[in-house]
C-alpha cells in the first residue's frame, strides 16, 4: 500500500477534495468497505458522472470547491487528501 492507502485505513471517513480521480475513490472505497469516503469536485457534471458510476452507501460525491472555505466540513473527516 502507498502512504495514501495506508492513512485512509487508520481513518474512519476519508475526503478527498478535487475528485477527478474518482477511480481511485472507488478503489478505496472497495479496498476500505467499514470506511466512508467522499469525493469534493468542483464541475457539477463530474460529480453528476460519478455518483452515476460509482456512488453506493459509503461512497458519494459532491460539488464543492477545495479553495473556498466550507464550515460544514470542519471536522468532518479524519484524513483529507487534496
């Protein structure tokens, strides 16, 4: 496991901010399946595509943007990868 995979698995939800990569969230949302994952992206098609994909109980996406601060995540994962 890379140190990505390895802090995803000490944590219980893991957000990833900027999802393009949603292939790599869903790999670790099978490789993790006790944790939640979330995926934050800006363009609303991509995260339209994505939870059409991908999306089950413990992995979702949602439009967000990394750069702009939201008080609704504050604490709201226990590992964050950008």
């Amino acid at each position: 496991m890379d140190g990505k995979t390895n802090l995803v698995a000490a944590s219980k939800k893991y957000s990833r901010y900027r999802s393009g990569s949603s292939d790599y969230l869903a790999m670790l949302a099978n490789q993790f399946q006790e944790k939640t994952v979330q995926g934050i992206e800006k363009l609303p098609l991509s995260v339209k595509q994505a939870n059409e994909r991908y999306a089950k109980e413990k992995l979702n996406f949602q439009e967000g943007d990394a750069k702009v601060f939201n008080n609704q995540l504050l604490n709201s994962a226990e590992a964050v990868i950008l």
